[in-house]
C-alpha cells in the first residue's frame, strides 16, 4: 500500500505518460495509464502540462523516440540504451528493432511498478531496471555491471536534466556518463527546453507553462536559471569534449508552432569518423515535415 506522499510522487512522474495518451497513438500509453490509476489514484490534478504545453511534451517524446529508432537500425543488438529518469513513459515497448540491453534508471518506487507493468506488454528480458539516483556514483557502478564497454552506449534523459538540473548537477551527469561512453557510436543526448530560449518567455502560453511547471514540480531551477540555446550547446560541447549534433524536434499542435520550430535535442557523440553524421541530418531534415497531433 502506498502512502499518500508516495502516490503524490507517482502521480507527477505520469505527466507525459497522459499527454501522450490524450493526443497520440502511441502505443501502451492508455494501457500504463490505467494500470497507474489502479494503483495510484488519477493523477488529473498534478499534471504538469497546461493545454498548450501538452505539445511541448508530445513533440519532445516522439523526437527522442525518432533517434533512439535510427541508433537501433545502425548499431542494432551491440547497441545499448540507459534511459535515467524513465519514469513510466512506454520508449522500451515501443522499440520494434531487436537491441542488445535497455537500462532504466529511476526512483526505487517507479522501477518497481514500471518493471510489473512491462512485464504484461512483453516477454523480452532484455530490459533492466536500476533503482537510485542517477546522481550518485553508487548508482554508476551499479548501471557499469550491466554494460559492455566495446560496444555503443546511447544514454538519454527526457525532461529531466535539461528541464530541472542546475550547471553543477549538469556537470556531475557529464562527469557520470563520460565513465561508460568509450565505444564509437556512443552518444549522449539531452532535450532542449524553454530554458534555453528566453526570447519566447514574455508570450502569455509559454509564460502559463513555465509558472506550471515550476509550481507543480517544485523545481527551484526551472524558471530561475535561463540561458540560450547557443550557450547551453557550447557548455555541453565543453562538459563531453565530443562531437556535437542536434536534430531537429518533431511537431505536434500547430497552435505551438512558433516555439516548437526553435527546439532541437543536443547529441554529445563518440564520433570522430562521423559516421553519425549523415544519418542525424536525414532525421532532422524529416522531422521538420513530421506532424503528430490528435
């Protein structure tokens, strides 16, 4: 039985969960939604979206989920994916090309509950839940017994380490994952948030947003500490030491358009023969004719 603080803490770790739910198709959405509301309570009342921002959310999934296919399809089972802070939203189950391992990092709780609820949507073993704190070193020796350091690492982080993390936690991730980013191929990839674009943060749908955000997440970095896009690349360009590519995001409601054209992931890449580099372009260049919206 959870207590009342630990369903509070489940509930706004669905966010994305139930936005993609209500205006995608993609698939498990609707069917972990349910499952977390049969064990936690409906989380209607601490979603972190406004209306508006539900885009921002739908369109930054789709895009991690557009890179994590095209790293499957080239390195495919020498590949290996550690997703931190994974909370409940269904990029695993959604993954049709056969990979070597895929690393969830995530609060004991939710690596508890995500591990029941995926082992009802399939029967692949090749799925690996760790508990802790992704900031910890502890939590690295334990992610380091799982991984093959002669083989492709791609490490991802959706709207966690861009959205809520200060410089020094950003340096402190960096420092974490260089530790198993040895093999060409490896990447780290971080989103791109509102943030790193304050030109856009006077308009009244991104001020709403970002007040929400802060509010009911209850970050004391969110809306505080602002940069610029260009800045934010140049640090994390310092903090890997790596190649540096973006793409493009996807678009979702065109109501968002004015924000969501501005947005790219930032790639940090263990490739010095570029042989990335030609594949990311060819994302990019076809996620700015995407549309998922519903």
């Amino acid at each position: 039985m959870h207590s009342q603080d630990q369903i509070s803490r489940i509930q706004r770790t669905t966010n994305t969960l139930y936005d993609l739910r209500d205006h995608t198709d993609v698939l498990f959405c609707k069917e972990i939604a349910d499952f977390l509301i049969e064990k936690a309570g409906g989380a209607e009342g601490l979603r972190i979206s406004t209306q508006e921002f539900m885009a921002l959310v739908v369109s930054r999934f789709v895009t991690n989920q557009g890179l994590i296919k095209l790293m499957a399809d080239k390195f495919g089972k020498d590949l290996q994916i550690i997703e931190l802070g994974a909370g409940f939203t269904p990029h695993f189950l959604n993954l049709s090309t056969e990979i070597g391992k895929y690393i969830e990092i995530d609060f004991e709780m939710n690596s508890e509950l995500k591990r029941e609820v995926t082992g009802t949507f399939t029967e692949k073993t090749n799925i690996i839940f760790v508990a802790g704190d992704f900031l910890l070193e502890e939590t690295w020796i334990e992610i380091g017994k799982h991984i093959d350091l002669s083989k492709p690492v791609l490490i991802f982080s959706e709207g966690v380490v861009a959205q809520y993390f200060n410089a020094e936690q950003k340096s402190m991730i960096a420092h974490l994952a260089r530790q198993v980013l040895i093999a060409e191929g490896s990447c780290f990839v971080i989103d791109d948030t509102l943030r790193n674009h304050s030109e856009l943060h006077s308009n009244p749908i991104i001020l709403e947003g970002m007040n929400r955000i802060a509010t009911q997440s209850g970050s004391a970095v969110y809306n505080k500490e602002t940069s610029t896009f260009a800045r934010e690349l140049e640090n994390w360009n310092k903090l890997f030491d790596n190649t540096i590519y973006t793409i493009d995001y996807i678009l979702s409601k065109p109501d968002m358009d004015f924000a969501l054209k501005a947005f790219k992931l930032i790639i940090c890449a263990n490739d010095p023969k570029r042989e990335l580099e030609p594949l990311i372009l060819e994302q990019s260049k076809q996620n700015t004719k995407d549309r998922i919206w519903k």
